[in-house]
C-alpha cells in the first residue's frame, strides 16, 4: 500500500499532496479548462459538461432564491454565499475528475479517503479564489440544488426517464429542464 503523498499535475502547476494541497499549487485556469472537457455521468451521451453542470446549479439558486430548500432565514448574505459555493461546489473535479455515484458510493465504503481529498482539493480552491471554505448549511443548501440538476440533466439532457435513484426537484425548476439545459448547453 502506497502512504503518499500523492502528487499530480494540473496545466503548469504540481500539487505536491492531494490530501494536503496548498492554494499556490492550484492552476485554476487549467482547473476550469478541465471542467469545461469533463462530461457528466461518465461521458454519457447527451451530458452536459461540469463547467455547464456547476452553472446550472447556480441558476436554479437564482430561480429559487432558497425558497424550496431553505426551511431557514435566506438573508441575502447567505443566498449570496450559496450562489458562490454553486459556482464552486464541484471544481475539485478538474483535478480527480467526475466520479459517478455508484463509484464514489463502492469507494465510500471502503475508505474516506476520496472524500478527504475532495474537501482539502475544496479548501485550498477557495483559498486560492480568495473566500472562504463554506459552512455546513451552505454546503447542504447547494447539494440539494446540485441534486435537483443532477435530476434536470438526467430527464432533460440525456431523455431517460425519471427513476427512483432522481432526487426531488421543485416542480417549478423542473418545468423549466428543458429550457434550462438548453441554457447550459449553450455555455462555453
């Protein structure tokens, strides 16, 4: 078994330690040009890419202002704070890619360590944007949105049927998938 620490490089910058990265050892241009390459559900035919995923889950943020998932006082400095963890939420996968659920779910249950990498690749990106990690409510908050386009994604953008794994989405987000992966799509 290898102990670490486990290097990779990403555009013109090498993370020394995934488990232990540090913000000047982010390329976040070549993050995002990764986000933008990276296709949803394993490369389905028909997904949208993350770099659109991640937009998605802010508009639905914008169109809901927190009112189907927020059960709490939506100040405007927390909309605002959820609104940047939706733009945010997934950048880690440009460096460790778009693990299906299945996967993350088999690997989960062996080991934590994929999730300890995502949150310290998480911590050291927004050290690197400036902001700070975010706290437990606005990462739930942005989880249920970022289900609720998973949902859209699945219906919309590669036409399955709706299916008993699909997590709720609000009937007035849904109504607009269409429109709305139209949207994303149309996203560079």
């Amino acid at each position: 078994m290898i102990d670490g620490p486990f290097r990779i490089r990403i555009g013109s910058k090498m993370i020394a330690d995934m488990l232990n990265p540090k913000p000047e050892e982010l390329d976040l241009d070549a993050i995002d040009a990764n986000l933008k390459s990276t296709i949803r559900f394993a490369g389905a035919p028909g997904a949208i890419n993350v770099h659109q995923h991640r937009h998605l889950v802010g508009r639905l943020v914008r169109l809901d202002r927190l009112e189907s998932f927020g059960g709490i006082e939506a100040t405007e400095e927390l909309y605002q704070d959820v609104r940047r963890w939706a733009h945010h939420h997934d950048d880690h996968e440009g460096i460790i890619g778009d693990i299906v659920a299945p996967v993350k779910t088999m690997i989960s249950a062996k080991t934590n360590v994929l999730e300890i990498a995502e949150v310290q690749l998480d911590k050291a990106i927004c050290d690197a944007h400036g902001f700070d990690y975010p706290s437990e409510t606005i990462r739930g908050l942005v989880y249920r949105y970022d289900k609720a386009a998973e949902t859209i994604e699945w219906i919309y953008a590669m036409g399955r049927e709706q299916t008993d794994w699909n997590h709720p989405c609000p009937d007035h987000l849904l109504k607009q998938g269409r429109h709305l992966i139209e949207w994303a799509r149309a996203l560079t």
